[in-house]
C-alpha cells in the first residue's frame, strides 16, 4: 500500500495546529522568558513530525490524498488509509476505461473509522469496487485523519491527542532543548530519550 501525501501545514487543508503549544513547552522546560520561543516553536514542529513518522499516525487533523494504480479485484478486500486515526472520505475518484474521471458515489461505499490502527473503506451491501482504468495513480482518494479537532484555539484543537504521546514530545522536546548537538566535551549523547519509546510503543502503527 503506498504511503499517503499530507498537504503543508500552510496549504488549504493542512494542519491548523500543533500538539503542543509554545506556553506547554516552556512550563515543562521551567522556562519563564521568552527568548527562546522562535526556537522552541520549531522543535515542537520537529518533535510532531518525527512523532508522525514514527508511529505512522496522524496527530493534528489534517487532509490527505492517497493514490492507487486501481481498486481491489475482490469486492470483500478494503483499501486501508494510512496515517490514523480516520475521520472521514472527502471523496473517492478514479478514471474509467475511457479515462474520464468519475467520483463514486459515497452511498455506494461504506467507510470503518472504528479500527485502532488504520481506518478502511469497502463497497457497501450488494455494490461491488468500480471498474478503474488500471493506470498509475487511477484512483485518488482524498480523506481526512488526525485526532478531531473539538474547538478553535490551539489548546482545543489538540485537546483529544493521547497524553501519552504529548508527554513523550515533551521529553524529546527537552532533550533537543539541553543537547542542541550529537556530541558534548567529545562525548557522545543519545539521541532520543528511553522514556520516548515507551511511551509512543502502543501507539505505533501496526503492520498487516
């Protein structure tokens, strides 16, 4: 299955949020000033994008497109959408034999946002998979994953990310803040905290 594309934070669709804001960082850093926010704000970005790569799950809400060369043969086989938690298909577009762009209708496929590791999309009762041109990338679909948004401030919007994962981005966060480089007095430190990986461990994205 190929990996999903999310769209730039600043793009149309993109993330409206980071997991943690600057004022979390700097209460778990005991940091009262504010000098160093420019660069505490791009660790926070780094933390939530190493985070996302390594436990294949999308923290933030956020729109991403997934591209197949063709549907499935078997109509009882689901297409899995990477990068959970799923909240919804925008749309599920493909190219006919004549390679004529359709949209195919939601009410002919039904989508599972219930599973904990991806969400997954199959035909509904008595419909089958549209007949595709099997082409690359003739099939797109557009879907929206991340953990809901529930307001509009950064606080709100981050509010129903695991605190398992915000404290292990609080600890790697840390770590990056204390040891700006690989080395110290030519000793070698590492690079990610312990803790960090047991916290995120069940929240990893688990291979089929």
């Amino acid at each position: 299955m190929p990996r999903s594309q999310k769209r730039n934070r600043n793009a149309v669709g993109g993330a409206t949020a980071e997991p943690l804001t600057t004022a979390e960082v700097k209460t778990h850093l005991r940091i009262d000033h504010a000098n160093d926010d420019d660069y505490i704000d791009t660790l926070i970005i780094a933390a939530t994008d190493y985070t996302e790569t390594v436990c294949s799950r999308s923290l933030i809400q956020g729109t991403f497109d997934l591209y197949l060369d063709a549907f499935p043969v078997d109509s009882c086989e689901s297409i899995w959408l990477p990068s959970p938690p799923l909240i919804s298909i925008t749309s599920i577009k493909y190219y006919d034999d004549l390679d004529v762009e359709q949209t195919w209708s939601a009410a002919e496929y039904e989508v599972d946002t219930d599973h904990p590791y991806k969400g997954h999309v199959y035909p509904a009762r008595t419909y089958t998979w549209p007949n595709a041109r099997n082409f690359h990338k003739s099939v797109h679909i557009e879907y929206i994953a991340g953990y809901d948004d529930s307001g509009a401030s950064p606080e709100d919007l981050a509010d129903n990310i695991p605190q398992e994962l915000k404290h292990a981005m609080l600890l790697l966060i840390g770590h990056w803040y204390e040891n700006r480089e690989d080395t110290a007095a030519g000793i070698k430190i590492d690079t990610i905290p312990t803790a960090y990986d047991a916290l995120i461990a069940n929240y990893k994205v688990r291979a089929f």
